[in-house]
C-alpha cells in the first residue's frame, strides 16, 4: 500500500430536498479524496483543524470508519465546523450554499506541518480551497508543496476553484506559487480557462505543461477529461449514467481514481480511465463520498 497525505477543511452537509433537510454527512474536497484513496485499498492521512463541537465528532467517525489516519490533526477548543446545504434544482444541477467564516480550519498555520512526518508519505495532494480560506491556510499550502516536492514526493494539485471564497485572479495567484512544485495539475475545463486565458483546453494544456508540471488533467464533465505530458494528449470518454446526476464530489473522486492509478504504475490512459469510472460512481450517489468505490468493486469491474 502507498500512503497518501492530504490536508484541507472538512464541512458537515446537509441535503435540502422539498424544504426538509437530510440527515447531516461530512464534506470536504481534500478528506474526500482521503476516502477514495482508502478504499481502493492505500493508506491515507488527512490533516487540518478540528473543534470540539458535534460536527467535529462526526468527522473524526468518519476518518476513523473509513480507516484513515487522524495523527496529523490539530484540536481547537472551542473551534467550529464549517457547512454546506445542497438543494437539487434539476436532474442536472444542485446548488451548494456555503458557511465556513472562522471555521476551526481557517485557522491553519505553516507551523501545524511543525510535527508531521512525511518520510513515508509517497504521494501529496492538495486544493485550492485550502490557500482561499485565507493567509494562515495559505502559507501552509505553500510549504507543504515545497516541502514535499524538495523531498522528492510527488504533489497532485487539483485547482477546485470555490468563487465564493477566492476570485479568479486570486487562483491564478495561487496555482502561481506552486505550480512549478507540483507533478500532477488537475482542474476543470473552466478553470483551465481562468488559470490560462484559453478558451480551447488544449491549448489551455500546452500552456500550463510549459510552466512546470509532468501532467495537466482536465476534466471536461460529460465528454470526458483530457490529460498530457512531454508524449502528447490523451483522452478518455466520461462512463454514461442515468439521471439524476449528483455532481459534487465527483471531481475528488476522480483525483483518488488517478493518484492511486499512478501509484500502482498505471499509464496515463489507465489512470484516465479509473478516474473517469470512480468519477461515475460518486455522480450516481447523492453523498459527497458515500458512492466512492472500493478496492472489491474495482477488482470485480476489471475483472
């Protein structure tokens, strides 16, 4: 098993349906990605800042039901959990409203990293989210990346551009500070836009290839996700599912799909490929990360 570490904000969720919220579940970008690399059958850490308040209880059930490691975690008494509501307005659409203002997680620090072991971390991953909850958060973002590519571990970086907590100029300036440090980039093709100015992802690619990293993914939604290095472009078609369509999470799992695809010594177009079909699964299932696939439906679906 590679072991992958990872950090961000977690987020307790609820679903609106007919004016009646769901159940509460646990969200985030970073610590979804957490869950999908766990259950294709790698180790994972996720760090970040937790309170002591009832969302926080049930984040820390989650990491320890879905066996991922909790060490790296900074208690904050008295800190609170951030949230979201979703309300579905199509089979296509669903509306996320968030409130995360002085969450426990805005609160990171570079000096949080002060006792993390990295010497068995094979793989770093992080978001733009985590530099866009503000200068704390964003100066640990920032020495985790060179940190980790100084020692020579490998960094994904998927761009997940949240407008309501950072504009576009402010993700450019994000993925600027890294971008020469990180070995996978990963985003959408709208944010491949916003990051380069090209409308055309191709283009959009070459651009962003030529300012460091070995690999630039983008995912395209329904006509699939493109990704290139030095030998050229690849594509892969999106696995067709039927309505209705829950979209969120759907873009972590596809980053879990892809770093334990590379890490198991799997070629681009296989890497694509699981990241497209762990992408499917989450779109199917209404949660964040409840329809992450594990490592048996994997196996039996390649089988």
């Amino acid at each position: 098993m590679a072991h992958v570490f990872t950090f961000g904000e977690a987020l307790a969720t609820f679903f609106v349906d007919g004016g009646h919220p769901s159940a509460v579940a646990v969200a985030g970008a970073e610590l979804n990605t957490a869950v999908g690399v766990a259950r294709l059958g790698h180790r994972a850490t996720w760090m970040s800042r937790l309170g002591d308040d009832a969302f926080a209880s049930l984040v820390r059930e989650t990491l320890a039901s879905e066996d991922i490691s909790s060490a790296a975690i900074r208690d904050v008494p008295g800190g609170k959990t951030g949230l979201i509501v979703k309300q579905r307005l199509s089979d296509e659409v669903v509306r996320s409203e968030h409130y995360r203002t002085g969450s426990a997680a805005a609160g990171l620090i570079p000096a949080d990293l002060d006792d993390v072991r990295l010497d068995d971390v094979d793989w770093l991953h992080a978001s733009c989210i985590t530099p866009s909850l503000g200068e704390g958060p964003r100066e640990m973002f920032e020495r985790a990346i060179h940190e980790a590519a100084g020692r020579g571990i490998p960094v994904s970086l998927d761009t997940n551009h949240r407008p309501q907590l950072i504009d576009d100029a402010g993700l450019r300036d994000a993925v600027d500070d890294v971008i020469e440090n990180v070995g996978t980039l990963l985003c959408n093709e709208d944010e491949a836009r916003v990051i380069t100015g090209h409308d055309d992802p191709e283009r959009a690619i070459a651009e962003l290839l030529a300012r460091g990293p070995r690999t630039v993914v983008v995912k395209l939604g329904r006509r699939g996700a493109l990704a290139a290095d030095a030998d050229g472009v690849h594509r892969v078609r999106a696995v067709e599912i039927p309505p209705p369509h829950h979209p969120v999470g759907a873009g972590d799992a596809f980053a879990a799909g892809w770093i334990t695809a590379v890490l198991e010594g799997l070629s681009i177009d296989g890497a694509l490929g699981r990241g497209a079909w762990c992408a499917a699964q989450v779109v199917a299932d209404p949660g964040d990360h409840t329809g992450f696939p594990t490592r048996a439906r994997l196996d039996e679906v390649a089988a």
